[in-house]
C-alpha cells in the first residue's frame, strides 16, 4: 500500500516520503508514528522523499501517474461510504 | 549498490513499481519456479526487495493511504467498480445490515473474477499467466466453479463479521475458525482428493508437495482476510478521524489484495489442472 507521509525530520525540518508498506506492518507503524521519533525506512519500502512540508504538485502528479496512486483516495472512500450510509437510511 | 543507495537519496527520485513483498510471498508459500519471462518481467522490482534502505527518520509526522502498491492488483481494484461493491458490502458491516453486506461483497467477488478472467490480459501476481490465457484454460463449466469458488471464499469471510457485529468472543473465534477451515474448501479439495486429482501426471513427493502448498495458501489467504476485516472494523468503530480513518483505509485496500491474491491461487490449480487434462488426452 502506498503512504504519503508528511511531518518533521530528526534535525526539525520539514520533510514528506512516499513509502509502500505491507499490510501487516501498516498497524505497527501507526503506532510508531503515534509515539514519536521512528525510523520510516524499518516499516516499508521508500519510494521517494524530499524536503518540505508537502510534495511540489509536479512531483504529486508524477506520483500519481506512475503508481495509479490517488492523494484523495481518503475523501474519495469517505464520501462513498457517506453515500452508501445516506441512501441507506 | 552505492549508486542505488545514492539514487535513492535524492529528494523527489522515484523507483520502479513494486513487486510483492517477499514476506508477502512467504506468507502464500509460493515456491513454484518462475518462467524467464517472469523473472525478466520482474527484474527492476525484484531490486528493491531485501535492499537495505537508508533510514529515514520522522520526529514527527502524519500519514494518509494513497493506494494500492501493486500494479496488478491497482487494475484489480480500479475496473469495474471493484472497490464500489466493497464499499457497499462494508457499509452493510457499519449498518449491521447482513443482506447489504452478502451482497455487495459478493458482486465484488464475481465482479473482479469476471473482469480478471476475460478482460484481463496482463500478467497476475506470481503467475506470470496472462488473462486471456487462463480464460482459455476454462471451459464454461469451469468458469462456473470459477465464480461460485470465489464468491463462496468471500462470502465465507461474513460468517466472520457476524460473529464481530455481535460482539462476543465465542462468535468471533467460531467465525474465524470457519473462514480458515472454509478457505481450504474453497479449493473443492480435501488433501487426500488434491493427492488424487494431482496423481495423474505428478510424481509422489511432487504431489504431496503440491497438496501443501495450495492448502498452506488458503490457510494462510484465511488469516490475511480475517486480518482485512479486522481492520475495517476497527476503522468503522471508530470516530472517523486520524488512525480511524487510515485503519479503514487500509483494510478496504487489505481486502481488495487478499481478494487478488485467493484469485491468483484458483488460477494457479486452474493451471495445474488444465496441464494435467491435457496430458490425459
């Protein structure tokens, strides 16, 4: 599964990493990722990372070309789900 | 490796498209052999497997799910509103509706067996068979055992959720029993009858091994569904945000791979099978 993420390195600046995580490791490093500091690289594959607080929209439309890769596959799930809740009740 | 380990520190670089991931592979106990093709086919992903990553270290962060990492299994996901009928049958999951969830879960099925066996023509995961070629190796009778097998193996995933939306252990682990045993079933094999319907044209000690392998795949396809489910229903427990959110996420795209990876086991017997009529002839 592909993962954005976005957030501070160990020195304080901000940076972003794409990174394909297994599925059974995707718990683990949640927790991670709720403690504190953690090494990315130990819960997947990276596939590219950069400085700053977001990815340049180049290379997010680059991302999302190569890897079929949606950076609104959340909303997308959401508010099909809401849909489905709606129609439902 | 230094000019790999280089490449990939340089911001904005991106690798190729993955494989799967060889604790994936481990965990379906895939062994066969792959053909030249495949293994050429694979050659840049199969770099990244095992390589030793730089570390990259995050103080602080949050992460949101994209997609699917497999190029296979992103087509699986993407046609035919694939993910459309899983939404549904989840949405039966957070409704406690059983009616809604059989039936969105189970057009998901047929829907995606459908789609892989006749419009399919890339390679699956592990099997390297294109899809017009397995749709040759079905005749229409298979085609119907075919699609009843994969639906019953997802359809066999609800007693689980059953026992989940009720809430008590005793049903839940009754539910997960069955989902395992079940997936075995799902084969329409027992081991003595793989042995048996292997016997024609495999040696002994091929057939045993064969008959492992296949049924330590759908035991292992059991756990990964339960795993699946398990995270959508720790998504949908909760408010809707943060770890939530990414839990329900990950385990609608969790379902959709262990999906994949229970069609590319049929299509593997379907293989063997397909060998061994032939060879009668």
């Amino acid at each position: 599964m592909c993962v954005l993420v976005k957030g501070l390195s160990a020195s304080g600046e901000a940076q972003y990493a794409y990174v394909a995580i297994a599925f059974d490791k995707y718990e683990e490093f949640l927790k991670a990722e709720a403690a504190g500091s953690y090494d990315l690289s130990a819960f997947g594959t990276i596939l590219c990372h950069g400085l700053g607080a977001e990815p340049p929209i180049e290379l997010q439309k680059e991302m999302e070309e190569k890897y079929d890769i949606s950076h609104d596959l959340e909303q997308q799930i959401m508010d099909a789900l809401d849909a489905i809740k709606a129609e439902n009740t | 490796m230094l000019e790999e380990t280089a490449i990939q520190n340089q911001p904005g670089t991106i690798k190729p498209p993955l494989s799967f991931s060889e604790r994936e592979i481990a965990r379906i106990g895939h062994i066969d052999k792959p053909s030249k093709e495949a293994v050429a086919a694979e050659k840049n992903s199969d770099k990244q497997v095992g390589t030793t990553q730089p570390p990259l270290v995050f103080s602080k962060s949050e992460s949101i799910p994209l997609g699917l990492a497999n190029k296979i299994l992103r087509k699986i996901a993407y046609t035919g509103g694939f993910v459309s009928y899983i939404l549904i049958g989840l949405s039966g999951v957070a409704n406690k509706n059983p009616w809604r969830t059989a039936s969105g879960i189970g057009s998901a099925a047929l829907n995606v067996t459908s789609m892989l066996v006749k419009e399919n023509d890339q390679a699956l995961p592990h099997t390297s068979i294109p899809g017009q070629m397995v749709h040759s190796y079905l005749h229409p009778q298979e085609n119907t055992l075919f699609f009843n097998r994969s639906a019953s193996f997802i359809t066999d995933a609800l007693k689980l959720i059953a026992g989940l939306q009720s809430g008590r252990d005793k049903e839940i682990k009754e539910g997960a029993f069955k989902i395992i045993t079940k997936s075995i079933d799902i084969a329409g094999m027992s081991d003595q009858d793989r042995r048996e319907r292997l016997a024609l044209h495999h040696k002994k000690e091929e057939r045993s091994l064969l008959s492992k392998i296949f049924a330590n795949r759908w035991v292992s396809l059991g756990s990964s569904t339960i795993a699946a489910i398990l995270q959508v229903q720790q998504g949908l427990e909760g408010d809707g945000k943060g770890k939530d959110k990414n839990m329900l996420i990950s385990g609608i795209l969790y379902f959709v791979n262990v999906s994949a990876l229970a069609l590319d086991n049929l299509i593997m017997e379907s293989k063997i099978k397909k060998t061994r009529d032939d060879k009668g002839r």
